[in-house]
C-alpha cells in the first residue's frame, strides 16, 4: 500500500509537471522593460528605437538578429547602439566584422555567419553582474508596403527565438501624418498567450503593451492606415488591400478566441483531475501519518544503561577509528564525505603504527611511511584497516615500500576513483563489523533508510504542489483541493523526521558504548581544566589521540598535552614516541584530510559533465531568425 501511495504521488506532481511546462530563457538575463518606438517616413521605410532596461549576469555580448526577408523589407540600415547612465547617453563605438565576443563598448549591425541581421553590442559584464538600460536605433527600408486603399505595416518586433523573459513589453509606433480620424487606421496584435493589448490612441499614433513576456514567444504587429500617407515604396500591389486582411484577421481571431476557450476547457478538466487525485492523496497521507503516530507512541528509543559524563578508558580495546566514528556519530554508512575519510585515513595510519604494521620516521623535516609487516592476520578482525594498508601498499610498491608523505598526498590527489573506492570498502566493511559485533542493528538501519529516503520524496515534492497550485489559480474552488494535500504532505513529513530520530539503528551494547566514546571525547578535550585528575602514561595518549584524531579534535588535546606534560616534549622525539612528535609539531592530519578532499571533488565534478562558464545565448542563430539575448 505504501509503494503504491509513493507512486501515485510522484505520478500527481509528474502530471503538474507536464501540464505546467517551464519555457527556456536565457537565465542570466531578465528585460525589467523593452520599449519600441516605431516612426514610420513617408518612403515606406521605418525609423524604430529599443529601449533595453535589462539585469545582466555573466554575460559578455547581447545581441538581437532579423531574418533576412525581402517579402518584408529589403535592408536594415543606420544601425546606432547607446547606454543611458546617470542620464547621460555613452555612444558605442561601430565595428566592422563581427565578432561572437563583441569588445565591450563596441557594436556591430551587418550579417553574421549564419544570414541574419544581426546588431550585437559589448557590455562586458562576463563574471559580473548589473542593471543597465541600452538603446538600439535601426532604420528598415521598405517595411511598408502600399496598396490601393491602404499602406500595411505587418512587423514582428520579437521573435520566437528571442532567448530573454520580460516583465512588461510597450510599443509606439508613429504614423507619417494624420489620418482624419482614427476609425481609419485598422490594428491587429497577434501573441501566443493572448495576454496584450493594441489601441489607436490618436489619428497618427499606435500603442501596444505585453505583460509577462516569456522566451520563445513572439510580439506581431500589423496596421493598415490610409495609403497616402506614403509617397513611394518598392513593396505592395496596385489592389486594394483592407477586405483580404480583415478577413484574414477575423479567421485568425475566431480561431484564436477558440483556442483561448478549449484551453480554459482543458486547463479546467485538468484541475478537477488534480483536485480530485489531491483529495484522495490527502485522505491516504492523513492515514498514513495518523498510523506512523500511532507507532511512533508505542516505539521505544533506547536509553544508555549508565549516564557517563567523563569516561578515562578506551571502551573497546579493538575499535578500529572507523567503528569508534560510526558508534560516536550514530550512523552507519555514509562516509564517503571526504572530511570523515580523512579523519579515518589519518587514524587508521597512527592504528597501523601503534599495530607495528607500518614505520613512521622523521629525517630532515620529511615524513617517511615504511611498510613493516606483510602478516595481516592480526587486521582480520579491522577490515577496514586492512584495506587502507593495501591502499598504502599499492602507493608505496615503486619504492620497495617506502613512501613519503608528500608523495602520498599527490598519489592520493591523482587516484580520485581509487579514494572513492577506498571510502565505499570502508564504509562496507565497518558496517559488516558492527553487525556482527552485534553492536548496530540492521533492521533498524533499513527501515531508517526506508524512511529518510521517504522523507527527502515528500519534501521534493512540495515545491512543485506550490507551483502547481499556484498556476491553478489557486484560491478557486477547482483547484483548492492541492492547499490541503501540501499541508498533509507537510505534517506527514514532520511525523516522519521525528520517527527517524527515535529510529534504532544501534543496539543496547552500541547505544551504551556510545555514550562510552562521547564520554571519551569530552574527557579528552576538558582534561587540563580537570581540578582533580590522574596523570595516564604518555603511551597511553598514543592510543587516546588515534580516536582524538578520527573525532577531529586532535589539535585542542595535543594543545592540552603541552600544558599538561611541559617538560616531555624531548622524550616525545624518541623513536617510542615518533609519531606523537610528529603530530605535535606537524600537520599529519589535516594534510591527509586536504589531499583527500581535493581527489574527491575532482571526481565529481568531471563525473557530472557540468562545464564550468556560461554557455550564452545563441537564440538568433537558428534560421526562423527574429531572435536576441545574450552570450
């Protein structure tokens, strides 16, 4: 039953996500306003001004491209880019060969490789970020063809492949004198979202507005206007022009007003579909958290049998540092992260010495690491263990043996799928170990999983519920039914969480040794503030600081060491006490820690393909043409 609500709830929010589709856009650019002012002359050319307010991020060069068509004008000429600061206007400076990168203050207005007009301008703002506001000018000669009764305008000011969103869009366009009155200018505005408006606002002017623009859209303008008004122009037929195009528009308006209505149809079907699944998901996840309350209550999270506040011995003499990191932490598995696999390397290479398995020798500042002894039965029971000696072996082979400290470190750096390896045994090994110590338990461990893995499902899912309720309309009555389901969803998740924290994944004997390492930890970072204490041998904090280092805090206790043993530093450089010298006056730990860090994000980073600069825009390079954005 349970898999099944799982599914159906990735099933709902897959619905949402199809129905709902997000438009690419060019994410380092967002036009807070693009302005058009069109002047129509009376040679059918016509003069048009952008006005671009628009925020910039990572970008080098914007650009905006024409198809080249002579069914719609024949050239594109006197092109002039500016930047509006302060109320001042920079000009930019005109190249003559085009360029993919445009040098910043600079522009060009001509053919690019690919056949289209394009006008590109440097902003230079590659690894930067800014509000600016450009104004590009253009002249378009013969945009205007003229017929018997009328002269046509018929522009598209935005293309399908312009890559930018916008908050608002606004147009003028000016006529090249007045008509008599204004019932003899004809407008028609044609957007894929139906969401603008186009008026004749006086006898010699047009004015359009689109709010909410989205990338891959177009902005259409068309106009018919008394056919005087042009002197002469190379474009249009000597018929009369107004009854074809007003039947024309008049098809494509029903046509659109159709549209407009199966879509509210279909967008209303969908959210009484969405309503009635969010109903019945909200029906079985009060359900299933009512039943996992239930069972939280009856659930009995295991105490340690003895509150310990300070503990002065080492819990288990055989601990390897991986098992005294799993039972501290309470969690088995999961360290891979690189922190907690340095700690554990550079532990596990202190255990080794103490073991007398590996040699740790000083000479001239160098640290020199010497396998010893090849009889590994005494690592049977540290597996774990037993697989960084091999790691150390495989390092070592080219010198018989013997490896330096720096040359394990850059062996380390460039065997990243090594180290990952390394961490995933560990982590296997050690969690085998405690299982069989009888110290974890792994039911407890998989229905800890089950449910975390549960948890991370719920709350991916609550920003697409938000967003689909959202786009619904969200307060209407169809689609009201989502609100509920995000709530359920959410105190589904927090039973959860809570039922996770009381999960067992350890047993008495581990709960108990746990407090045991905690108890440990805190006895070795407060020792030297201790009013009453006895002194351990100094073999005695060799072992303490193999855990101190897998703890990380190996750097505050070997502090307190210095305070604690003023006058043993030159017994600490005898060949007994090698590598308690080493870490006090090294960076045994830490080095091993970096090393490891670095080989491991650079194998994830190059696994995931994810390129490291911005890929720009490129939108006017297809050959629909009437694009723009920015690269």
């Amino acid at each position: 039953m349970k898999k099944r609500i799982r599914y159906g709830m990735l099933f709902f929010v897959l619905i949402l996500w199809m129905t709902f589709p997000v438009h690419a856009s060019s994410s380092d650019l967002f036009l807070n306003h693009l302005d058009f002012e069109a002047k129509i002359n009376q040679d059918g050319s016509m003069n048009v001004t952008e006005k671009w307010n628009i925020k910039i991020e990572d970008t080098n060069t914007l650009y905006k491209t024409f198809k080249i068509d002579p069914t719609k004008y024949t050239n594109i000429e006197n092109v002039k880019v500016l930047e509006r600061t302060n109320g001042q206007n920079k000009a930019f400076q005109k190249m003559n060969q085009w360029n993919y990168h445009m040098t910043k203050g600079c522009y060009y207005g001509g053919r690019n490789p690919d056949n289209l007009f394009e006008i590109a301008w440097g902003v230079g703002l590659e690894n930067k970020r800014a509000t600016k506001t450009y104004e590009i000018s253009y002249q378009v000669k013969d945009a205007i063809a003229k017929y018997n009764d009328k002269a046509e305008l018929y522009w598209q000011f935005v293309g399908k492949d312009f890559e930018v969103d916008a908050k608002n869009i606004t147009g003028t366009i000016f006529l090249p004198s007045h008509a008599k009155e204004k019932e003899e200018i004809k407008v028609w505005g044609h957007i894929e979202d139906l969401n603008g408006e186009i008026y004749v606002t006086d006898t010699n002017k047009i004015e359009f507005h689109v709010n909410s623009f989205h990338a891959g859209r177009y902005v259409e303008i068309r106009t018919l206007f008394p056919s005087q008004m042009i002197t002469h122009t190379s474009r249009g037929e000597n018929v009369p022009r107004l009854e074809q195009v007003i039947e024309e528009e008049t098809s494509w308006a029903e046509e659109a007003n159709n549209r407009r209505k199966r879509k509210e149809i279909t967008k209303m079907i969908i959210a009484m579909g969405v309503n009635i699944g969010a109903i019945i998901l909200t029906i079985f996840s009060i359900r299933s958290t009512l039943k996992m309350g239930k069972k939280m209550k009856s659930y009995k999270k295991l105490q340690p049998t003895q509150e310990i506040e300070y503990f002065r011995e080492i819990p288990r003499e055989d601990a390897t540092p991986a098992e005294a990191l799993a039972l501290f932490k309470k969690q088995i598995g999961g360290f891979q992260n690189s922190i907690y696999l340095g700690r554990i390397f550079s532990a596990t290479l202190l255990d080794l010495s103490l073991k007398k398995k590996i040699e740790l020798e000083e000479k001239d500042k160098i640290i020199t690491i010497k396998i010893l002894d090849q009889d590994l039965q005494e690592l049977e029971n540290a597996k774990e263990e037993k697989a960084i000696f091999d790691f150390l072996k495989v390092a070592s082979q080219k010198n018989d043996g013997k490896i330096t400290t720096k040359e394990l470190e850059k062996y380390i750096k460039k065997s990243s799928s090594k180290v990952i390896k390394l961490g995933n045994e560990i982590d296997q090994k050690t969690e085998k170990s405690l299982y069989e110590k009888q110290l974890a338990d792994a039911k407890g461990k998989e229905e800890k999983t089950k449910v975390i893995s549960y948890l991370i499902m719920l709350f991916i899912m609550i920003p697409f519920l938000i967003f689909g309720f959202a786009m619904l309309n969200a307060f209407s009555i169809i689609a009201i039914g989502i609100l509920p389901l995000i709530l359920a969803i959410f105190a589904q998740g927090i039973i959860y969480f809570i039922f996770s924290c009381k999960i067992n994944v350890l047993t008495q004997k581990g709960v108990d040794e746990n407090r045991q390492w905690e108890g440990l930890k805190k006895y070795m970072q407060d020792f030297s503030m201790l009013n009453e204490r006895e002194i351990p041998e100094i073999a005695i904090w060799e072992k303490f600081l193999v855990y101190a280092t897998v703890f990380g805090i190996a750097d505050k206790v070997l502090k307190q060491l210095k305070v604690v043993y003023p006058n043993l530093n030159e017994e600490w450089n005898t060949n007994h006490y090698v590598y308690l010298s080493l870490m006090m006056n090294g960076n045994f730990s830490n080095s091993f820690t970096n090393a490891i860090t670095n080989s491991m994000s650079t194998a994830y980073s190059s696994g995931t393909g994810a390129g490291g600069g911005f890929s720009g825009g490129g939108g006017g390079r297809t050959e629909d043409g009437g694009g723009g954005g920015g690269r």
